[in-house]
C-alpha cells in the first residue's frame, strides 16, 4: 500500500509515517498542500492523509482538487475540528474519511486500510494460493499451517504478489508500491527482498521469476 501523508507538524508527520511504516505501508510525507498537488500527479497512491489546515494551500483546496483528478486514491482529512458540521464540510469538499485530532495510531491504521480496500478491485479477506495464506488484517502469514517469519517489507512483497491473483508483477511495480520516495530506483533492493522471502516460503517455490517480466505467484 502507498500512502501520502501531509501534515505541516513535522514531529506529527514523522510519527505517524514511522506508524504506517512498521504496518508495511511505503509512506511518502510532505508539509504544504502544493507539494501534496505535485506527487500526486506522479505517484499513483492508493490513501492520502491530508490535514486540512495547511499553510499556503489549504487543506480544503487540496481536497477539492484530488476529488477532480482521474485518481483512484482515497483521501483521509484530519482536523483539530471534530464537529459533526466541520465532518459534513470535509465530505463535501470529497473526503472519503475524517479523523479528529488527537486520534489513536491504532484507528489511524484501521481506517487507512479501510480505505485502501475501497481503492483497489475487491480482493477477499484472506489471500490463499495452494497451502499459502496471508491475512493482511492480521498481519500473519502461514503455509501449511506453519506462520511465517517475515519482515514488514517480505510480507508487503508477498501480500503485493498474491493480490495480483497469477499476474506478472515487474520489479519496477513493485518498487512503486511497496517502497517509498526514498528508494533507489536503480538498486536491486527488490531482487534482494525476493531471494530473502524465496527461502522463508520454503518448498515447492511459489514464487517464479519470469525473464524479462518480473515475478508471480
């Protein structure tokens, strides 16, 4: 999952990316609404979590500009103003949530990845091929009942694979949607992240690696 998080509280900011980040989300953060309007019309995400009292552009106009444009990300308001009148502004501007602030990290995650399944085509809850089960709810991955021990990144590479349902996922794909901004598009983290999990699911591999493609399960 890729989220946008845009907040001007930098220690806010980082908090709640750090949050995301050991949930397996690959978060991106920016501090004013321009530079929200910027990368989002180059980076495809699927939730962006806007406070709308930003200086410079307002959080308002960042909102009403996002529900214009032919994206499929969802867009989560936070605000100091949690009246049922300020909700029902926010709606309308095309909010598809609101979270008043102060808010608990643990609703902050639920209601993100709420949203994120309303973003992308249904999938059911619990991602099953052959003896290989992922609940990304649960956090928990097994094969043949055995849980897995993987690492956040492992478990967002599996999870990425496993709802493609059979389709070639390219390194590439796989590098804009389950890292972030700060990832080297020309390392082989995504090749290095493969041959780590490859092991951890142990036999018969589930994972194939088709030249010239990417990779599928």
């Amino acid at each position: 999952m890729r989220v946008l998080v845009v907040e001007d509280h930098a220690e806010l900011a980082h908090s709640v990316a750090r949050v995301l980040r050991r949930e397996g989300m690959a978060v991106d953060v920016v501090y004013d609404g321009s530079d929200a309007l910027e990368r989002t019309t180059v980076v495809d995400y699927d939730v962006v979590v806007l406070d709308r009292d930003l200086p410079g552009v307002h959080g308002d106009q960042v909102c009403s500009a996002l529900a214009t444009q032919p994206m499929h990300a969802r867009v989560l308001m936070l605000t100091a103003s949690g009246t049922i009148a300020h909700r029902v502004e926010g709606f309308s501007l095309g909010a598809d949530d609101y979270l008043p602030k102060p808010f608990a990290y643990a609703e902050l995650v639920a209601r993100i990845r709420a949203l994120a399944r309303r973003s992308q085509p249904a999938l059911p809850p619990v991602l099953v091929q052959g003896d290989l089960r992922l609940d990304p709810a649960q956090r928990i991955a097994s094969r043949a009942g055995v849980r897995l021990a993987l690492t956040p990144k492992e478990f967002a590479v599996l999870e990425y694979l496993l709802a493609a349902q059979g389709r070639v996922v390219s390194a590439e794909e796989l590098l804009e949607r389950v890292w972030d901004e700060a990832a080297d598009p020309f390392t082989t983290t995504v090749k290095a992240t493969i041959n780590r999990l490859r092991p951890k699911l142990g036999d018969p591999p589930v994972i194939e690696t088709v030249p010239r493609g990417g990779y599928r399960i």
